[in-house]
C-alpha cells in the first residue's frame, strides 16, 4: 500500500508544474504533526484564485503518514494510516497589518484514508477506511524568495510545522 501511495504521489508531483503553468508558482512542502505519535505529511499548493474572484485562495492536496501504536488488555497493536486530503485555505494577509511575508491562513477540505492494523488484539478489523472533515489553520513565513516556513494546526497532525519549496 505504501509503495503504491508513494507512486501515486510521485505521479501527481512530476505533472502539477502543467496544471498550474499559467497561476502563480505552485509549491510542495512536507511536515511534521505532533499527533497519532508523529506524522509525516507531504503536499502541494497551487494558486486557484483565478477560480474565486481574484480572491487569495490556494488548494492543497497532501498526503499523511501515522502509524501510533495502541495497547489494549495486556496486547499491543499498531494501526498504520495513510490519508489523502484536498482542502482550500484563505489567505488573510491582505486584511492584517503584517510584515508581507507573514501569511495567515485558514482552509478546510475532505480526506479519505486506510489503515492497517499488526498485532494479536486486531482481529477481522485489519483494513478499516476513514473519511472525514479536514481542517487547517495557520501561518506561513517567508524566509527566502522560494522558502516558506510554516506553522499550522489541522485535523490529522494537531500541530504541525514544515518548510514550503516554490517551483
């Protein structure tokens, strides 16, 4: 499962230059959440503002990596998960008075995932599917002309920091 969502993931990468030729540079990022024992998320921004009005808003689609394990009646398990979202985030940085690379945001979006679960207690539950609501708010900094770090919390990582690459 892994090496597929990777492949997928690589796949997807190596065309968003195409999807977003004519849009301001899309960026690829990859953080850190401090939930579920650690996650690990991986993801690409794109400019849609053209699609709202001029209005600054970016979609990003990622992918998150936990695997926390779990104790129950003497047993321990794992449940390993892997989740792919989009969400779309606002950009408040027009409407504060901030220095102009600090960008506040907030979005929300859907994810899908799977997880698998190793160990004795697990028994016909071993591939359960999760979907849901996904939620993001936070704050990029622009540290270089193709470096943004950032801070956010959402709803798979809790807090979460990264560092963003533009193309």
């Amino acid at each position: 499962m892994k090496k597929i969502t990777i492949a997928a993931l690589l796949s997807v990468l190596a065309v968003t230059p195409a999807w977003a030729a004519d849009k301001s540079a899309p960026s690829i990022g990859a953080g850190y959440g401090f939930d579920y024992d650690g996650v690990i998320s991986i993801y690409g921004d794109f400019d849609i503002s053209d699609m709202a009005n001029n209005a600054p808003i970016k979609a990003r689609f990622g992918l998150d990596f936990f695997s926390p394990n779990y104790s129950y009646g003497g047993s321990n398990y794992t449940m390993s998960t892997t989740r792919f979202y989009g969400a779309a985030y606002y950009d408040f940085s027009k409407h504060m008075t901030l220095d102009k690379r600090v960008h506040p945001f907030a979005g929300l979006g859907l994810y899908m995932g799977t997880s698998s679960c190793s160990g004795s207690v697990c028994g016909n539950v071993s591939s359960p599917t999760n979907n849901g609501l996904y939620f993001i708010a936070g704050v990029q900094f622009e540290a270089a002309p193709k470096i943004a770090l950032e801070a956010n919390i959402n709803e798979t990582g809790g807090l979460t920091v990264g560092a963003n690459f533009k193309f």
